[in-house]
C-alpha cells in the first residue's frame, strides 16, 4: 500500500464485482475512497453466479494482496477441453500450454472458479477493515467532498453514464445465456468444458465436489423454456447435452437466463470520471471473458492511481489516459468473443472446412494453442 500525505478522494458508485475491487485498489494506491451501492451487504452477496478467473485477474489480486484472502474460494481448474459437437473434434488445453510465467504464478492451474458469495464476502470485508475507505451501503448516502475521480462501476445500466450523457454500441445477440449450478457424476476434478453447439456455446466449470456451474447459450425462446422446466425435466434436457461421461444427479439451485449482448460505451470517460466493468462494455460468456475484462479495467485503473500518488500523473490527466489505455484491448477482447460466437454457433456448410482446419492445427500445434490459451488467459494484449 503507498502511503501518501495529502490522499487523493475518490468516490466508486457500484460495489458489484467491478466497483468492490476497483475500490480496494484505489486505497492501495494510497487514495481515501468512498464506495456507494444502493443495496446492502446481504443484498450484493445474494447472487447465485460463479466466475470464471484466468491469469490476468490472478496477476492484479496477487498485486492487491488479495490472492491469499480468496484462495479459500478460488476452484482451480488444469485442464480445459474445447469441442465442437457439429463437427465431433476438440481440443484439450492444459498447463503445458501456459506461458512460463502463468505456470510459475498460478501454480499449473489454467483458471479458477468462484461463487459469487464467497468473492462478495471476502472483498465486501476487505472493505469494512480498510481504513481509507468509506463504505456507504444502502439508500441513504452522505454526499462527500468533491473527489478527484469519480468512478463509475454501476452496471450495464449504469445511472452515471446515462446522468453524463454517453451513448452506448450496443448488439444484442439472438442467443441468451442460462446459468444454473448442479452435481455432476463423472466430473473429474479440475476438468472444464467449452461446447460449440449449434444452438450456442456451453461451458461446464467445475465448483469442486462433484459440482458444477453451467452457463448455457442458447436461442432466446430456448432459455426461456429451459428456466420453467421443473428440476427432473431440466435434468433430462441437460443429460442430451453434457459430454460423454457426464450424468446430471440433481440441481443445486434455480436456472436463470439473462439476455447477451455485445455493448461498448462510446467514450471511457467524461470529466473527472472514468466507466469501468460494465457500465463500459459487456460482451458474450463465451470463454468466460466478462469480469476478467472488468477487472483490467481496475488493473489499468490501479496503475495509474498509484502513478498520481507518486506525483507522476495530474490526478486531472487519470480518466484519459485510462480511456486511452482500454481500448485496445476492450475493441480485441469483444470482437474475438464476437467472432467466436459467429463462426461456432451454427452448421453452415461454408464455415465448417474453415472451424475443422482450425481444430486440426490448434490440436497438432502446441505453439498455436499456447497462443491461443495466452489470448484467453491473459488477454488479447498480453499473450505471451
Ligand atoms: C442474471 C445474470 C447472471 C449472470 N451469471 C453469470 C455467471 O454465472 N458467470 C459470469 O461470469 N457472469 C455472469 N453474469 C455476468 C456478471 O454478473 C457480470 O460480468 C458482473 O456482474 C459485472 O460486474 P460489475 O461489477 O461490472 O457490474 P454489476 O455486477 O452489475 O454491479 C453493478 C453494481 O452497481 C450498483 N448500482 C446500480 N445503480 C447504482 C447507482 N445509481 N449508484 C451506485 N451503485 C449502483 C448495483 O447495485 C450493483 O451492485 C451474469 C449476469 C446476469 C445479469
């Protein structure tokens, strides 16, 4: 943590995923913060989710000193098989395919999983400890003083972007996205799943004990269907599309669909406040990118508050410098989701030669697939 004598304010407006860890570290680097949710603590720990992690949200909660505090909840998974069951080919993914330095410090793993809860109980703790910051949870919220940076973490609806007058790309997909967590027979432990259906990709992330959580993409009416099965039914539907050796035995808790779209703020900041997580993009589940992306947000967000903090950076020049840094890798992350989705979701004639020679180079070709599990696990920036 850097310490300086005259702490530069902040105020976060969102303790989402984003806004929570966005908040923790701005007081590392040495800021007082005032973080703002309207719901209570109860309330933003209530979801029934589980994240996907990859390397580079490794890199910046070791950086925050928050690896050890969420070890305890972090599931690692060591090996990852993409297949596209159109075609029956895959490809298996595993720790040899890491980059030197992904083995080193993620100890072989190739992601890890997470309950929303646990992460939401851990970081909204870190927060109540951390001197510097001022945790305002609820309706009712002091105004502060003026802060240097405003930081708006307030979801994809996001009341500050809209209050600023940011306009949005937004594409929504045909598809949605059907979460639901269950107990798997046959789930070997550290073992993911990345499906390329017709309908849409499927993933199976391994919660450890034989349990799993599904994010399941499908046609809109699709998901529908799906969310009003009873618990049997849904099980049944489920048996026709896990892979082989896979048997559901029961469902852990209700299955929730939630409309994908690809969504892109047209600016990253305005003023004194920066869009971080997805009050600035949202993209497709495929590969389990989203809240890793929002969490480089934080990362660039870190490196230059500590660069003010050190008085290497004007507090004033922070949101476009960040804005500039971003958009690299928000343009490439959303457009290789994007493509994914488009070249895999189907059982057109004229994309099949084309997915066929891609699996067949990516399975005979080590230094390809290293590349490729570099783009997903570190991001589009930073393969290597
Ligand atoms: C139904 C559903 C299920 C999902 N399931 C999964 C999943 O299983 N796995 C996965 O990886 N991703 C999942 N996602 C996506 C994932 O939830 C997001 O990637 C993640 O929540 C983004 O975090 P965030 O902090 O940027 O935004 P959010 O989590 O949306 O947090 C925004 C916060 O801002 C607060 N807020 C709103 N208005 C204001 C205001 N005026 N002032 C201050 N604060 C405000 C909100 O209360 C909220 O706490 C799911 C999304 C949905 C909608």
């Amino acid at each position: 943590m850097v310490a300086t004598a005259f702490p530069r304010r902040a105020l976060v407006h969102g303790a989402g995923p984003t806004g929570a860890l966005a908040a923790l570290a701005l007081a590392d680097a040495g800021w007082a913060v005032c973080l703002h949710d309207p719901l209570q603590a109860g309330e933003l720990c209530a979801r029934s989710r589980a994240y996907a992690f990859n390397h580079s949200s490794r890199r910046l909660l070791q950086r925050l000193g928050l690896w050890d505090a969420l070890a305890g909840c972090l599931v690692p998974f060591t090996a990852l098989q993409l297949s596209d069951r159109v075609l029956a080919a895959g490809v298996a993914f595993g720790a040899a395919d890491l980059n030197g330095a992904s083995r080193r410090g993620g100890g072989g793993a190739v992601g890890w999983i997470a309950r929303h809860a646990a992460l939401m109980t851990v970081l909204l703790q870190r927060l109540a400890d951390h001197p510097a910051v001022n945790l305002q949870l609820g309706a009712a919220f002091p105004s502060p003083e003026p802060p240097d940076l405003v930081v708006a973490a307030d979801g994809p609806a996001s009341p500050q972007r809209q209050a600023l007058g940011i306009d949005l790309w937004h594409h929504p997909y045909r598809q949605s996205c059907l979460t639901a967590q269950v107990e798997l027979r046959g789930l070997a432990a550290g073992q993911a799943w990345e499906l390329f259906r017709a309908e849409g990709p499927f993933a199976v992330l391994p919660l450890g004990s034989g349990q799993a959580q599904l994010v399941w993409s499908a046609p809109t009416e699709r998901c529908r269907q799906l969310e009003q099965l009873s618990a049997p039914a849904f099980l049944d539907r489920l048996a026709g599309v896990l892979p082989a050796g896979l048997e559901p035995d029961a469902l852990l808790d209700q299955p929730r669909a939630f409309p994908v779209a690809l969504l892109q703020a047209r600016r990253l900041s305005r003023g004194r406040t920066v869009l971080v997580g997805e009050s600035a993009h949202r993209c497709h589940p495929v590969g389990g990118q989203g809240l890793n992306l929002c969490w480089r947000d934080v990362a660039a967000l870190h490196r230059l508050a500590l660069r003010v903090s050190s008085g290497r950076l004007r507090p004033e020049q922070l949101p476009r410098r960040y804005g500039l840094q971003r958009w690299p890798d928000l343009i490439l992350t959303l457009l290789s989701t994007d493509l994914l989705v488009r070249l895999f979701s189907n059982r057109s004639p004229l994309l099949l030669p084309l997915r066929r020679l891609a699996l067949l180079l990516l399975a005979r070709w080590a230094p390809l697939r290293r590349l490729c599990l570099g783009v997903m696990t570190e991001g589009p920036c930073r393969p290597w």
